[in-house]
C-alpha cells in the first residue's frame, strides 16, 4: 500500500478496509471515532486529504441519511482559517463518506496526553483561533455540538477545527438511543447534558473547558462514569484550582452556567488580548518545541498505493474486440468462445436471442488466459485453469429443410439472411398457425377471473367480501382499526432560539437552526421560533404540517388534537401567553400539545422561547397519505 506508515501516526489499510473511496484511492489509516474511520488520500494534483467513512450501522438509519446530507451542505459553506474545509462527500451512496483538507498536527487530545500541559501563551493563542473557527461555523448556521480536544488539531499556524455541526447527524437517531455514543460526556454544557438545548453559546461552553484542559491537562469536572461527570457539570462548579491566573476571566465566564451569562465570542478574543503582555500573533512558534515535533513527523506522508497498469487482454483472431477493464471494474462478462470451441447455445453471454452480438456498452471482459489455439500471451503472474471440459450441445442443423424461418410482426427489423453469416439457407418452410384466438380467449379469462378474486378481497362497505367485517373476521382494515394509541412523552423546558426548529421524530426534539439559510419559514421543522429582525416580527408554527391554538374551553390532550379543525400554519408571538397550548400536527404523522412557558427579555442577545412538549408519535395514520 505505497510507502510504510511513519511514526505510528499512519496505519497500514487492513484487508476489511476499502481500496478506494468515491475515486480516491486511500493510502493509510489516520485514525476511527464514534461515527466511523479516517483515511488518508489524495487528490488528483497530489494535495492530501482526510476521508471519513460512515460507519455501516449509521448508514442505515434513513434519519441520519437526512441529517447527514443537511449539515454537510451546511458545512461546505464554512470557510475560515482554523477550519478544515470540506473538499468533497457522497451523502446518498451505500455507505457515505465526506473529505476535508487533511491537517498535519496532532489533535489537542493527544498533545496534551503525551506532553502535558502547554504555556499560557500557547493556551491564549489556541482559544481565540477556535473562538475564530466558532464565528464562521455559527455564522454558516451551524452549532458544532461536539468541540473536544480530540477535534481541535494544532497545525504550524494555529489550530484547526474540525468535525463542525456532523454530531447532529448521528444525535437522537435510533443507533444512538439504543446505547451507541457520539458526544463526549466531560465536554458538554449543563443544557446540553440535562435538556439536551443546543445553541451557540453551548459551544463557548466547551471553549472554556478546552482552554482549561490545555492549561491543566485535565478536565476541570473530573473523570470517571459518564453519569458522574454529566452530574458534577449541571450541579457543581468546575475545579479551576489549577488554572492560571492570566486565563481565570475568560474560563470562569465561559463556563457560566446560565448560557445568558457566557460571553460572545468577539468578548472572549477581547479577554484572550487583554491577559496577554504581548499582541497574540499566530506563527510558527505558537507552539512548545516538542508539540512542534509532532508537525513535522506528520509531513512525512506515506504515498499513494500505485494504481496497477492494465493487464495485457488476450483475444481470439475472430472474436470482438473488447476494451480492457479498469483497476475497478467488477463482474465483466465472458469474452467469446475461440474459434475451436463450438457454438453456445442462443442464450450464450454476449449475444441476444436472434444470435446478434451484443452492444458495446456492456461491462469489458476481464482478462484470462487464452482459448486452446488462441493467439496471444498470458498476462504476468497469471496461473492457468485447468482444462475446462466443455460440455456436449446437439450441433444445430442451419441447412436443412425442416429448419423454420421465424416470422415477424410488422415494423419489427429482420435479421440479415443467413447467407451473410456464413450459412446458406435451406429452402423455406411454410410459417406456423399462429393461435391468436386462443392467446385472446385466454388472457380475458384470467382478466375475469383476477377481477372476482380482487373483489372478493376488497370491501364494499356492505359486510360482504374481504373477510366479515361485522364478526371481526381478521381483515387488515379492522386490525389497523384496533390499534392503540401511542403513548405520550413529554419534554419540559426546551428553549427555542429565535430562527430555530425541531423535529418531533428527534428525542429528545433539540432546536437547531434551519440548514439551508433561508430561514425556517422556508425549512422543514415540525415546529420553528421565527423573529424577523427588521420589523421585529416573531411567529410560532410549523413548516411540516398544521397547528390549532386551543382556547381555555378545551382541554390539552390527544383526542381533542384529533378533533379540532381550525388549522393554521403560524401564530404571532402576541397570541401566546404563560399556559397556551397549540395541538400541531405533523405531516409525518406525529401529534404534540406545545404549552407556552415563556420568552426572553428584549435586551437578550439571542432571543428564545420556552415550551413543553407532550408528543404522540406516528399517532395519525391519515396525515401520512
């Protein structure tokens, strides 16, 4: 597979891993995650590059496949400095995979495991390049959702982030409720970890415990079990004993655990300069000399695997000629039989019923050695069948008398005369009855017989057919019928940001903005918060079906959803007050009572909502027609 991996940091491909990757042919293996594995290849103009390759499990979840295909076109937009843009992907192949400009560093995570922790200054100069990276990433729309160490890798400039907005992929799908993990537990918000709420400033959240993981070397909520560490970051207060005096303002307000109090990102640059003596430049003694190593031991790439060239193709004087194969073609077709071998039978590989060679389009032949009396050489390292016993056909006789002539129906294109194959025709016998009545009389009786068999099995609204439905006589309608409901689940206290939606497939459902820019006016979400900023407009509604605003006559519950008729699409936020419930039906066939809780104050940075959720999954079968 090309050169040897160096160092270490380069694994070899093992035998269950793909030789190419949508066209790329892969060199090394970089590394494996939660979601799926890294490999390392090239462009077609040499420039190296990380593919990531969606583990099979992912792959077949259809919601991921969304989600998957929704932030990748969200990512493509993001082009900072301390990002790594994304150079191509397949969303919708067998197994998805997505490529980004490959990083020559190791990853925070790593550095900070085998040299400890850095200097302030290194410290200082790595929080407000990620800072940098999390303005483009937000300004694109996206909320990263998983920044650790292990996604922020230390180029000879600055660092990179990598892996932006993917989580929410793979977040809340069914692989990941049944115990597959995907965050990393010591790095979330208190939100994110109780109410599963994502927003912007869940990501300054995880900035600040970076910055203290790289000042410290360990994480400032402690290790252990998931749920340990998950409970210590809602309740109790980071350990910041050790933590640098330079870097305790901007920690200490990044990990506020109200998300109103953390800073912006613009403020925690301005604090990063403030606690500097110096201006912090990026250069290439932004990191220690030993950091620094490992850049340069990741230059060292291991090459490409060599393409192999075409093998020699071997061919009869008198068969077709057949392109040869490309390194990746599968399942060619039998090349023609040599002239020593007898006829096949009309249904021979290559050739159509009437005996016409068929067209060129079909796969290349791969190579093989050639027929007994064949000219032409074997290819190199090709090891020879044994003789293959050619099984014994009756030998057609083209020219004698009783050979009939098919006939054709008009326009239909005869075969040229056997004479200008090689054959000279026997004189023609006369043509077969065609039995036209019969095929007539025939295919009405089954049309007859299908229709009664048919309307025996359908209802007609009279009792008869399809099974008694008046006895219960097990007919599929009536089973749908007795289906009962689902049951609720409920979810108190989401905050919706402004220009946000969820889903109620999600669980929990978690407010993400919309994916195309556009506005969640125009998106997908069973349910957005939408504030027009120029006229101030704020609405509350679904883009992905039907909402009712019940009054104070009508009680919240899945019966009285079913029954109201007043639909709408949208509601001003004027409409709601503390204790309003909105019934919204989704097209997808979910049912939720949305109680209003309450909104931001108008002096918030970031408006939001909050709303409890009482959601009935897959509970109206008609909205799915």
């Amino acid at each position: 597979m090309g050169s040897a991996p160096s160092a270490g940091f380069f694994q070899p491909l093992k035998a269950d891993d793909p030789a190419v990757v949508g066209g790329y042919r892969l060199a090394a293996v970089l590394g494996a995650g939660g979601m799926g594995k890294v490999y390392l290849s090239y462009t077609p103009g040499g420039r190296p590059i990380a593919i990531k390759v969606i583990r099979p499990e992912f792959s077949e979840d259809p919601e991921f496949r969304r989600r998957f295909q929704q932030e990748v076109r969200s990512a493509e937009r993001v082009q900072g400095l301390y990002t790594a843009p994304v150079i191509d992907s397949d969303t919708e192949g067998a197994q998805p995979w997505l490529a980004t400009a490959y990083v020559p560093g190791p990853s925070l995570a790593h550095a900070v495991a085998r040299h400890g922790a850095l200097p302030v200054r290194s410290v200082l100069l790595l929080t407000v390049g990620v800072a940098e990276a999390l303005h483009v990433i937000h300004g694109a729309g996206i909320v990263h959702r998983d920044l650790k160490p292990a996604n922020v890798l230390l180029a000879s400039d600055g660092p990179r982030v990598i892996d932006f907005g993917i989580a929410r992929a793979a977040d809340s799908t069914a692989l990941t409720s049944t115990g597959v993990s995907v965050g990393t537990p010591a790095f979330m918000a208190p939100e994110q970890a109780s109410a599963g709420t994502v927003t912007p400033a869940t990501d300054v959240f995880a900035l600040g415990q970076i910055a203290a993981f790289t000042a410290i070397g360990a994480s400032v909520f402690g290790d252990g079990p998931s749920h340990a560490v998950l409970y210590r970051i809602v309740h109790e207060d980071p350990d910041l004993s050790a933590l640098p005096e330079e870097l305790r303002p901007v920690v200490t307000r990044c990990l506020s655990r109200d998300p109103a109090d953390r800073p912006t990102l613009t403020e925690v640059i301005e604090l990063c300069n403030a606690a500097s003596e110096a201006p912090l430049r990026q250069g290439e003694d932004w990191l220690p000399q030993a950091v620094a190593g490992s850049i340069t031991e990741r230059l060292q790439l291991p090459a490409p695997a060599p393409t192999p060239p075409p093998q020699p193709q071997t061919v009869a004087p008198t068969a077709p000629a057949a392109q040869a194969p490309t390194p990746t073609e599968v399942s060619p077709q039998s090349p023609a039989p040599a002239p020593s071998a007898p006829p096949a039978p009309a249904t021979a590989p290559g050739f159509t019923p009437t005996g016409v060679a068929a067209a060129p389009t079909q796969a290349a032949p791969a190579p093989r050695a050639p027929a007994p009396g064949a000219q032409g050489t074997v290819p190199p390292g090709y090891r020879t069948p044994p003789p293959y016993a050619q099984p014994s056909y009756p030998q057609p006789q083209y020219n004698q008398p009783s050979y009939t002539q098919p006939t054709y129906a008009p326009g239909h294109s005869t075969p040229p005369p056997f004479h200008t194959q090689g054959f000279t025709p026997g004189p023609p016998a006369p043509p077969r009855p065609r039995r036209t009545g019969l095929i007539v009389i025939g295919t009405v009786a089954a049309a007859v017989v299908g229709l009664v068999v048919l309307g025996s099995l359908l209802p007609d609204g009279t009792g008869k057919g399809g099974g008694d439905k008046a006895s219960g006589g097990g007919s599929s309608s009536g089973s749908s019928q007795q289906r009962p409901d689902p049951q609720p689940v409920s979810y108190q206290g989401i905050e919706m940001p402004q220009n946000h939606q969820l889903m109620f497939a999600d669980n929990p459902p978690r407010p993400a903005e919309e994916p195309t820019g556009a506005g969640v006016l125009y998106g997908h979400g069973d349910l957005f918060y939408y504030r027009d900023t120029l006229f101030g407009d704020e609405k509350f509604g679904t883009a992905n079906g039907k909402l009712v605003l019940l009054n104070n006559s009508e009680k919240g519950s899945l019966e009285t959803c079913r029954s109201v008729t007043r639909f709408t699409e949208k509601l001003g936020l004027d409409q709601l007050t503390d204790g309003s419930q909105v019934c919204v039906l989704s097209k997808a066939g979910h049912i939720t009572l949305a109680t209003f809780r309450s909104r931001s104050g108008a002096k918030d940075e970031t408006r939001f909502i909050t709303v409890d959720l009482t959601v009935w999954r897959n509970a109206d079968d008609a909205a799915k027609k």
